[in-house]
C-alpha cells in the first residue's frame, strides 16, 4: 500500500485542494495468488461525509489492507460541506470538480486507465449522496457507485422552515447549499432528477450498490430511493444490516459493496 495527500489548484473552485490517496501497486507479497492482480487495477474515488474531510477514510477505515485485497485505488477529495453540487448561488463547482476535474488529475498524475469500467465512485452519508449524484451527472466516467448510508434529503427540503430545529444544520446553510429550498428537488440537484432523465434518453447508467443500517436516521430516505428506482425501473442492489451511522457499519460495507463489484459470484452466496 502507498499512501500520498496531495494538493493541487482546482479550476472548478478557485483555489488550492487538498485529498489523500491510496494505491494498491505497493504491495510485497501475495499478490501471485490473489486473482485481482491479473485485471487492471480499479479505482475508488471515495468521499467523505458531512463535517469530514480527505483524510477521513484514511483515519477510520484500513483503506491500505482494502486496497490490496480487491487491488483498488482509492482517490479521496475534500467535498467540504457542499453536498458535491454545482451551486449557480456561490459560484462553487462541487460535481464538476469530484466528477472531472478531480478524475481528469489523478489520471494524469497517477497514470490510470480511463476507462469507465475501471472507474468506481462511493461515499458514505453527504458522500453517499454526492456518489450518487456525480455517478448520474457523468455516467460515461463511473462506472459503479458504492452509496452507503446516503443523505438523500431531496424530498425533504420543500419542508423545511427557517424556525425548524435542526441537529446538523440551520435553514440558510441548506438555502446556501441546494438553493431555493422550495424548488430544489425538481433541479439538477436531485439525484432522481439526473437518473430518470438517463433513463428516459436512454443513456448508460452506472451499476448501483446501496447499504444502509437498520438504525440509522437515513434508512428511509434510502429506502425511498430505492423504491424510486424500481418504479422508473433501474435496477440497484440494496444492502441493510443492524447499524447506525458510523464507521463501524462503513467500514464493513464498503468491503461489502466492494465484494458486489468485483466478487459477485460470492457476494451472491453471501446476501441472496
């Protein structure tokens, strides 16, 4: 495993960025027996929740021993707390930094292959939303979405007022993010919006994999994600277990939705 943090000048935002990576082309022993190393290396841009940042992956899961099993890179952004959305009221270019810009250096620096089945996207909470969203903004750059715990909170905007107690954030920070709050979920940055319009164009939409904890506070919104996709009939697989919102239940499930992506013969023993 290697292990580099980086920054850079991002385009897209207007100033210096910073993001932590790990790759897999560091290992010493045992790949001659682990099939993955007879296929081209994956790579995972992997993103961090509400509060976090880069290195929050990094901290909390053991990225080095997951990359070496499945030989996966993983690429990990600074989202901030935008919500990874091009945002017309800041000026800020989330989506366009995580989906292309951020693609476009490290394939550069790092030398990858940019072919769209090489290229996985995944995030656990904001970031679960932010995967979801940038997989179906640039569908011809990922190719699977790993979305665990998502912070699908969409439909749920329009309902919100100033007054209204909030334990993450107050009225004006979800204006400053999404917008009119009212109208927010019919736009560009509603998930639903972007995949039934793939759908309906007939466009390639990535693979999806979904987890979420039996106990979370987001395992509703998920499952009415899920239900949404069924009705406008895009497949998606849907993982639930006992957990709540930590890492103790993402650490688990991106080896899980790891395992769907590239190990679904046991993956399929596993959850069918």
């Amino acid at each position: 495993m290697a292990h580099f943090n980086g920054t850079f000048f991002s385009k897209a935002l207007s100033r210096p960025v910073h993001f932590t990576a790990v790759l897999s082309n560091d290992n010493a022993f045992g790949t001659e027996n682990n099939p993955h190393y007879k296929r081209p290396v994956k790579n995972v841009y992997l993103l961090h929740g509400y509060s976090g940042c880069d290195s929050d992956w990094f901290v909390n899961a053991p990225l080095g021993e997951i990359a070496n099993r499945f030989n996966v890179n993983f690429f990990m952004p600074n989202g901030d707390n935008n919500f990874y959305l091009d945002q017309p009221q800041t000026g800020c270019r989330y989506a366009t930094y995580v989906g292309k810009e951020f693609v476009e250096y490290t394939r550069k620096t790092f030398g990858l292959f940019g072919r769209r089945e090489d290229t996985f996207i995944g995030g656990l909470s904001m970031g679960g939303f932010g995967a979801l969203h940038t997989a179906f903004m640039f569908p011809d750059t990922f190719g699977k979405v790993i979305a665990l715990s998502s912070a699908l909170i969409q439909n749920q905007l329009a309902l919100m007022k100033p007054d209204d107690p909030n334990p993450m954030a107050n009225y004006e920070y979800y204006s400053w993010v999404f917008g009119d709050l009212k109208e927010a979920a019919k736009t560009d940055a509603n998930p639903e919006v972007l995949v039934k319009r793939l759908k309906t164009e007939g466009k390639t939409i990535p693979d999806i994999f979904m987890a979420c904890g039996t106990e979370d506070f987001l395992i509703q919104p998920n499952r009415d994600f899920k239900n949404f996709l069924n009705m406008i009939g895009v497949p998606a697989t849907f993982v639930t277990a006992p957990g709540v919102h930590d890492f103790n239940f993402w650490r688990t499930h991106l080896v899980t939705g790891l395992c769907w992506a590239l190990e679904p013969e046991k993956f399929k023993e596993e959850f069918n």
